[in-house]
C-alpha cells in the first residue's frame, strides 16, 4: 500500500494542509499496488448489464464498486464507436466486470448524430439514482484508480462529466513509466526498429516502448498475450458478444499486468521523484474537466459549412485562369479545418441533463444546452515529462483567416462558475535564467548574471528585451530573433542557427548565414575554453584556456581524447555564459536531476554519455525544471 502518512507529515511540516488537498488519497487508501497478491481472476465472467461483483462466495449485481481503490481497464468495440463496451476491476478483495447496455441488446449507437448523457457511460460511484444535486457517501470518499494510460478510461467513466469537485483521481502507469525510462525520439526509432544490433542492448534492457505490452516485458520480462486484441479493433458487437469470456479475459489480463507492473515502477517512482508535489500535480493534471455549451455545436456546423463552401469554390476556381492568389488564399484558410477536422469533430461530448446541473442552472433552463469533454491528457507524455493531448494542447491562437482556428473559445464555464487562465510569459528564458544565476561563482542573486539581467529588466517597448537585442545585433526581425534563441536554449547548434537565418531569408548566401550565425553564438554563448588537467601542464603547455581547436591538437601529440587530457570546458564571455554553463553541468552529472523537486532524468538518457545526447539533455533540465513549476503551481492552487 502508499506510505501516505509520511508524505502528509512532510507537507503539514511545512504549512500545507493535506486534509484540504482534494488529489491527495487517505492515509489508509487501499490501493491493490503493492499488496502481494489480488484475488484470482474468475473463471467465468456474468453476462449481465451494469457492474457484477466477483468473490469467493460468488457473484452478485452491484451499482458501482464500493473499494475505495481500484485497478480498472476499459475495452471499446472500434467500429460500434467511442463508447464504452465492458470493463473489468480490481480491488484487495474483489473482481469486477461492467457489460454495457448496447453489448446485451446488441444494438450500435451513433454518438456523431445523438445527444449523449452521462447515463452511456461507466459509473464508480454512483446508482442511477444518485446524481450531482444527490451526492451520496461514496461520492465523499478519495479514491484511486489506477490503469495504464488511464485518461482513455477516464473519458468514459459516467461521474467525471459531473460539474461538481470529483474526489476520484486516476494514477497512470504510462505516465510513471514514461518518467522513468521515457526515451528521446532518436532512441524510440531504436526501439520500433526490429534490426537493432548489439550495441542498443542496454537500451532495449532499461526502456522500451509506452505500450502495455512492452512496459510488461520491460518490468515483469515475460511477454503479455494480446492475441484477442483484435475482436475489439476489427470486430463487431456481435463478435464480441459471441467470444464474450474471452474478451472480458483479455480485458482481466491486462488489469493484473497493469498491476504487476505498478507493483514495480511505483517504487521506483518515489525513489527518483521523491517531492510529493510532482505525483500531486500528475494526478491533478489527470483531472482536467472542460465545459461547452450551445456554441460547441455552432461552431462545428459552422466550420463545417464554411470549410465545404470555400472548396467547392476553390475547385471552381481552378478551372479558370488568373485565379490563383485567391486559390492560395483558399487554402490558407481551409488548411486549419482540413488538418484539425477528424480529432475535433470525433471529441466526445456529453451533455449534461436537468438533475446533472446547479438549481440556478436549472431554474434558468440553460441545463439543456451544457455539455463537457474530457480530454484525454497523459500527465507525463514526454522523456521531459511535459503532459500531452492531442488536440487542445496543440490548438492554435484564433486567427480569422483560417477555419475553425477559434476552437479554443468554445470552452465555457457554467452558471456560477468562471474559467482562470495562467500564462507565464518567457517562462523557460526565466528559469533558465534562474538556474544560471544559483550556479554563478559571482553573485548567486536573480539578476546576477547578464542573461537573467536582461530577462529580468528587458522591456519589449524599449527593444532591451533579449529577443529585441538579437535581433538588431544580428539583422533580423524580433520574431525570428525569438526562435533562433529558444533554439539554442534547448540546445541547437550554431549550424541549424544557420538553416533558419536562410529558412527565414531564401536570399541570404551561405557565408552571410555563417558570419551572422556566429557573430549571434558569439555574443549570446560565447566560446568554450578548456583548462588542462594538472598531469599535463608543463612548460610546454602552461596552465590557461586553450580553445576547441588548440585541445584536439595537444590531444592528438599525447596521443588520447581530449576528454583524457582537459577538464570540462566552459563557456566564457557570452551573456548567456553562466546559464550554458550550469545547464551543461546539471546534464552531465551521473544522475541529473531537476535543481527544484530533484527530479531525475530518465534511465534510457542518464545512462547515455555520447555527446550527440547533451543537446536533449539540456533541452530537458529546462522543460523538467519547468514541469517542476507547474506541478507546484498546481498544489498551490489547490490548497
């Protein structure tokens, strides 16, 4: 079981009240994770609608599971759509299985043309007759539900639609994998590649990928069935309901592999991520709750009929001549539409019904047009453990030009509710900036340095800011001064620094790009020096900094690497020097970790002393660090 108590003592020490904390479980929660044993999957699952209950004296129907605790997995009939189709569960003493409705009567529901309730979906805890004005016991007890890439069944699970506080939060083991042992995208091609030879061995021994069924492998070694995966991808309700053991079969499975696995990683978790306030702000940000209202379905018909207009138009159009600016122009603004269309138009809404709603809500008649999705966030999507969704994470500023652009403004808070909104400006310039000056051998104090100087004091108006700086240093508009310096923050070269400045002027020749890439490297990293090790200073070669190319010339007279014969070298005489350097300095500790919650790097990177992987490495002390941030921030809010 978690060791809550420990972790609730550490906060209260410092002036953090848990008991007002809604993410953060009882002390004696009774999550089946690290118990050595759950009971043993039954032999044969009941055909019956709703949620039966499994034990040693039988089976019985029951609303909802009563365990405050839970192991869960949800199974989807693909082509019936989106909805759920069985589920199983597991608590310390009892199995579980939900068989929904349209599975017993075998009939399809077509949820792009029909309003849909909460009543289609998966209820934890509550009856049909509990709803959100009637909140019952069970809806006032904390739980756990723990599955692997859980926010796929948390959109399905019928009270999370509520608008009111939900005490349930759901732990995910694909999050906690990926935190472990997330890989770059360079090593994830290594992994899917079925050639890989003897030298990614220790890859494929401390990573794998985000699956299931590799994540089984990984942790328990021993491979995981998945052969009846397919009745629910290619099949129809009939099929399934025809193999119908076997698949609620399959669905067990996978509940005691996500079991087995936590049951390995969670430890591990808590060893390399040992701040509370990271595991808080993962299970907040698997809460996340959007509310729609009339206009969801406005915009939708609207995007739709105007995105259909414009392409009728545009192919009458390309049958003329002297057309072509408005044929362009056409395209522009189709594009969003045409590339966002599918993920938005298949979001799963539920629309909420009078008993569902607030009486204010009620009494004003607005229940019948307030709805809310669920988006499915991975709470650590990234090797930097920033979270990841597929579509509203990645929606774009509204632009009236482009179709459907405005997607982000459907997103309206209920009667008596309103919708706070957070935007760090430059946030990773400051913390970047902030980790710089802790490091500095000067004056450890924010501002100390001249790069958080000007982060800190630069002002966009008065062109002092550092984008403006850039810029007019090198030549280049602000905008595009703003990307070549995030760039090189995450690590970029001065190469690819070259590429964009051409990118962004087609006319620039490649000796212009060169001296203007280096003049900016110049200016804002500076140049690196190394100092010889104290064996080989000599009179020969004194002690003092040598440059890049003076260390590969003595190294090549002693005979070895330079790593052999130089300490580490240093960025010396750029702005952004002392932040270079205590960024590099974090990435190439044996066990780097974040300089706020002390969050480690994942094994597949900490392991990797190739030089080719720093660039990741710092592109992650500045991302983790700014996850650190938001995981902080968010247990400030809810406290």
């Amino acid at each position: 079981m978690m060791n809550i108590l420990s972790i609730k003592k550490e906060l209260a020490d410092f002036g953090i009240l848990t008991d007002r904390i809604s993410n953060i479980p009882n002390a004696d929660i009774s999550i089946p994770t690290l118990e050595d044993k759950i009971p043993s999957i039954p032999n044969n699952f009941v055909f019956n609608q709703g949620w039966t209950r499994y034990s040693n004296s039988g089976y019985e129907s029951v609303e909802y599971p009563q365990e405050d605790g839970l192991i869960f997995d949800v199974e989807v009939c693909m082509k019936n759509g989106p909805l759920p189709t069985l589920a199983t569960a597991v608590s310390k003493t009892s199995w579980y299985s939900w068989v929904s409705k349209h599975l017993i009567d075998g009939t399809s529901l077509n949820f792009m043309k029909k309003p849909l309730t909460p009543d289609v979906m998966i209820p934890l805890e509550s009856s049909k007759n509990d709803y959100e004005l009637n909140l019952n016991r069970s809806q006032d007890i904390k739980k756990i539900i723990v599955g692997h890439n859980v926010s796929f069944d948390r959109v399905r699970v019928k009270e999370q639609y509520w608008q009111n506080e939900n005490s349930t939060k759901f732990l995910d083991t694909m999050s906690l994998h990926i935190c472990i042992s997330g890989t770059s995208s360079y090593q994830r091609t290594i992994l899917k590649s079925k050639h890989s030879d003897t030298t990614n061995e220790q890859l494929h021994s401390i990573s794998s990928l985000n699956n299931l069924a590799d994540v089984y492998k990984l942790y328990c070694g021993t491979e995981l069935i998945k052969t009846n995966r397919d009745i629910f991808i290619n099949g129809e309700l009939q099929d399934i309901k025809k193999h119908f053991n076997e698949s609620m079969l399959y669905c067990a499975l996978d509940v005691v592999a996500t079991h087995k696995v936590l049951k390995k990683i969670f430890p591990m978790f808590l060893e390399r991520f040992p701040h509370f306030a990271t595991l808080a702000g993962m299970l907040e940000l698997g809460s996340s709750y959007l509310p729609v209202n009339y206009n969801w379905k406005r915009y939708l018909e609207e995007a739709e009929t105007t995105h259909d207009d414009l392409n009728l138009e545009k192919n009458v159009l390309e049958g003329i001549d002297m057309c072509a600016t408005r044929i362009l122009k056409i395209s522009k603004m189709c594009s969003y539409w045409k590339n966002n269309r599918d993920r938005i138009m298949s979001q799963l809404v539920i629309w909420l019904d009078s008993k569902n709603m607030h009486f204010s809500a009620i009494k004003n008649n607005s229940f019948l047009n307030c709805g809310a999705i669920i988006p499915q966030v991975v709470a650590s999507g990234t090797v930097t453990r920033r979270a990841v969704e597929a579509t509203w994470m990645t929606a774009s500023n509204t632009d009236r030009e482009r179709i459907g652009s405005e997607l982000r403004a459907m997103i309206h808070a209920p009667l008596n509710y309103c919708i706070v909104g957070a935007d760090v400006d430059s946030q990773e310039l400051w913390i970047a900036s902030i980790i710089g000056d802790s490091f500095s051998k000067v004056v450890k104090i924010q501002g100390g340095t001249p790069f958080s100087w000007m982060t800190l004091i630069g002002n966009k108006s008065q062109c002092t800011d550092m984008h403006s700086v850039t810029a007019k240093a090198v030549g280049i508009s602000r905008d595009e001064a703003k990307i070549i310096n995030y760039a090189r923050i995450y690590g970029a070269g001065q190469k690819f620094a070259e590429r964009l400045l051409k990118q962004f002027n087609p006319i620039m020749s490649d000796k212009e790009a060169a001296l203007k890439s280096k003049k900016m490297f110049l200016m804002t990293k500076g140049q690196k020096f190394y100092r010889l090790k104290k064996f080989y200073i000599s009179e020969e070669f004194i002690d003092k900094l040598y440059t890049e190319s003076e260390c590969l010339k003595i190294s090549k007279l002693h005979n070895k690497s330079r790593d052999e014969v130089f300490e580490k070298g240093k960025w010396i005489g750029g702005s952004e020097s002392a932040m270079f350097n205590s960024l590099e300095e974090i990435a190439e500790q044996k066990e780097p970790a974040t300089p706020f919650l002390h969050s480690r790097l994942s094994r597949a990177l900490e392991k990797e002393t190739n030089e080719k992987y720093l660039p990741t490495k710092i592109n992650w002390v500045v991302q983790s660090a700014a996850v650190d941030f938001l995981h902080l921030i968010l247990l400030s809010v809810i406290t």
